[in-house]
C-alpha cells in the first residue's frame, strides 16, 4: 500500500486592503455647496463680531489714546495688570464675583436639570406643553423688566412680598437695599428667568434615551426613582458635562445688565464686580486700556477653566468638548 503524497497547500489569495479615494476640497465644496452655503451667515457673524474685535486687546498692554489709535498708542507692557492687582478694589471685586458664580454654578446650572427630569416624568402631554411654555416666557422678558418686577414685589413699604413678609414677621426688612439679600434676589432672578429656557437642551436629550432601556429595568423590578438614577441620568450625562463644560467659560460673567439694575448705594459693598467695574472705569472715567486689561483677565480665567474642566471630563471617562 503507498503512502498518500501530501499535496501543497494552495497559496491564498492575498485581498487588497481597502483603500478610502481623496476627494478634493473642491469637491467636497461643490458636492455640499448648499449646506456650506447655509453655514455662511454662521461664519460671517462669528468672525465679524466674535473674532475681529479681538484684535483690540491689545490696547490692555497700551496706554490707549483715541486721537492716536492704536498703532500709534504708547506702549506700557503689563502695568495696567499690575495696577488691577495692586488696587484695593481688586479683593472685594474678586470676592464678590466668586461668590456669585459659584452661586449660579451650585445652584442655577442643575435647576433646568431638574425641571427637564420632572417634565420629562409627566405622562399627560397636554399639561407637561402647558407647563413648558409658561416656563418658557420669561427668558424673553429684558432685565429691565425683570428689575423692574422685583422693584414693584420687594421695594420697602409698598412691596407686596415685602408687605407680607414683614407683616408676617413682625420686622422691618429692606429686600432691595440690605446686602444680606442682594445675592439672594440676583439667583432667584436668574432662577426665574433662564430655568424654562435651559430645560430645552436636556428634554432634547431625553427623548434620544432608548425605551427599551426602561422595560429591561421595569422587568428588573426598578421603581421609577431607580430608573430615573441608572437609566435617565447616565443616558443624558454626556450632555451635562458638556453644558458643564461650556458653563466654566463664563464662570467670570455674572451679567452686567441684571448687577446693574439692581445695583444701589446701600448695597454696593456686594454687587461691585468686574462686569461693573469695567463699565465703570472704562465708559464712565474714560480709562479704556485699563478697562480692557480687567477684561482680558476675565477672559484669560475662563479659557483656563473650560480646558482644565474638559481635562478633567475626560479623565473620568466623559467625551468632553473636544
């Protein structure tokens, strides 16, 4: 009996790995023209408004002269830093501006928050649209109007609130003047007017979470508070980090228009920040270049903490912003 010959194997055929073709730039341009056309007017704004006016922070290192402009403006370096930091001004603005936005971070950022998870629980669609647009409308309403409203509710004496609480109370308090309580109304402000309108983004989010995903964790015995912790909140995490995210960028901004208005000689020991300051010593005395540095330090504050919050995000896990 012979032995079998163990005939080669056939050699495989060797596949060409995929290879993606270059489409040009013209291409590409010309394939979606209309949604680049679209992306026009975005582009124009931006760099218009957004970008060309940042050439003129470089007068924060002149000593800036209008009939000079600024080419011809002299040169002074950092010494208009150097005077911000020096000034007795400096802590009481530092200070007054933390707390403020530390304030709006704790406790206005995760309101909208809160509400979209509450409308998001109602069943009946026509009461949770009703609810929605009644929170919707003051976002339209200017500051003016705001300030205005909180005038006529805790002005002294005449002040339907202020009436009613010090009757209640038995005491004499000043809402609009005592700067106990000039932080207090500037949150509930902002709490009233901007928590409807920032619902948007997250009820958006909660509609892209899978149903599916709540049946497996009904079938699992998950009540409604437990579906709402290990369902809801980890499928719209991504979207509050980067609204977190975008939050640190105007850390620094407490709103000029509302501190203003409600800015008075009694309280001005805890309503002077550096969106009033800037106005004050660049519009009202003229000192542009010194006005434009406080800016600039503003500005600088909060490029560092949207990298080191996006830093962060991603560290824990998080896709961050970029």
């Amino acid at each position: 009996m012979t032995e079998a010959r163990a005939h080669p194997a056939a050699p495989t055929e060797q596949v060409p790995p995929f290879t993606v073709r270059k489409v040009g730039l013209g291409t590409r341009l010309l394939r979606y023209r209309w949604l680049y056309l679209l992306l026009l007017p975005g582009l124009l704004y931006f760099a218009l408004f957004r970008y060309t006016p940042m050439f003129g922070l470089v007068i924060a290192f002149q000593d800036y002269l209008p009939f000079l402009g600024i080419s011809e403006s002299p040169w002074v370096g950092l010494e208009h830093f150097q005077t911000l930091f020096a000034s007795p001004d400096f802590p009481r603005l530092m200070s007054n501006t933390l707390i403020l936005a530390l304030l709006n971070v704790v406790v206005v950022f995760p309101a909208p928050i809160i509400v979209a998870l509450l409308l998001n629980e109602l069943r009946l669609k026509v009461l949770k649209r009703s609810v929605q647009s009644l929170i919707y409308i003051p976002h339209f309403l200017s500051w003016t109007i705001v300030a205005s409203l909180t005038y006529l509710l805790f002005a002294l004496d005449v002040g339907a609130i202020t009436s009613f609480v010090n009757d209640l109370t038995g005491g004499n308090i000043a809402f609009l003047t005592d700067p106990e309580w000039f932080r207090p109304l500037i949150i509930l402000q902002t709490l009233w007017k901007s928590t409807g309108w920032g619902t948007i983004i997250y009820l958006a989010a909660l509609t892209a979470v899978d149903p599916t995903l709540y049946e497996a964790a009904r079938i699992d015995g998950a009540n409604r508070a437990q579906q709402l912790w290990h369902v809801t909140l980890p499928a719209i995490a991504s979207t509050v980090v980067v609204m977190a995210i975008l939050q640190m960028g105007n850390f620094m901004d407490t709103g000029f228009e509302q501190i203003y208005l409600m800015t008075n000689s009694l309280n001005r020991s805890v309503a002077d920040v550096f969106d009033t300051y800037v106005y004050f010593t660049g519009i009202e005395q003229g000192s542009y270049s010194y006005s434009t540095a406080v800016g600039m330090f503003k500005a600088v504050i909060g490029v560092v903490l949207v990298f080191g919050s996006n830093w962060i995000a991603r560290r824990l896990g998080q896709r961050g912003l970029f």
